[in-house]
C-alpha cells in the first residue's frame, strides 16, 4: 500500500515504514504528525484518486530529526571579465518515518 502526499509544497510517493525528507515542519522531534493532504491511496486491490484530495485519507508519520542536507557548490563566472564567485547552500529539512496509512 502506497500514497500520494503533500508536504511543504511538494508531492512525495510514500510506503508504511519508509523514511522521507520533507521541508522543515514546526514540530518537536519524536513527535507524531498527520498528514491530511493525500491525493492518491493505492493498494493491491484498488486505487482511490482524490479530486484534490481522497476524502478521509490521512498518512501518520513519526518526525525523527531535523537537519540540514549536504553542502552544494554554486560557483558563478564571466569569461574574460574579473568576475567569480563562490557561494555555498545547505538546505534544511525535516526527516519522517512513515507509521500507517488510512483510508
């Protein structure tokens, strides 16, 4: 059984004991969140679509940390100017671990 959620403005396919990274969430570690926001509900048998949302549907997850991804590059150059520059971004996040799925 799988689903369609949305977190922080993003779409993320999510499974009962999987761990995803979404966008920092306003929660305490070690709490639990409900996600109410499923679009999609699929098991062996069926599938619900919502239009937007699946009425009833909700997706528990347990937060477990809060951290920030790996360091990226940006490097930005003008060829045969005196230009560069160099700058780096850490994205942070919020990561979850997927308790059950209702329908």
């Amino acid at each position: 059984m799988y689903a369609i959620v949305e977190s922080g403005g993003k779409q993320y396919r999510v499974e009962k004991g999987t761990k995803v990274k979404v966008e920092t969430l306003a929660v305490e570690a070690g709490s639990e969140i409900t996600l109410d926001r499923v679009f999609l509900v699929a098991n062996d048998a069926e599938i619900k679509v919502g239009r937007p949302v699946v009425p009833g549907a909700t997706v528990t997850a347990k937060v477990l940390v809060h951290d920030r991804a790996k360091k990226i590059i940006v490097f930005k150059k003008r060829s045969k100017k005196t230009y560069k520059k160099t700058q780096g971004h850490r994205q942070n996040y919020t990561e979850l671990l997927i308790q059950t799925i209702s329908a």
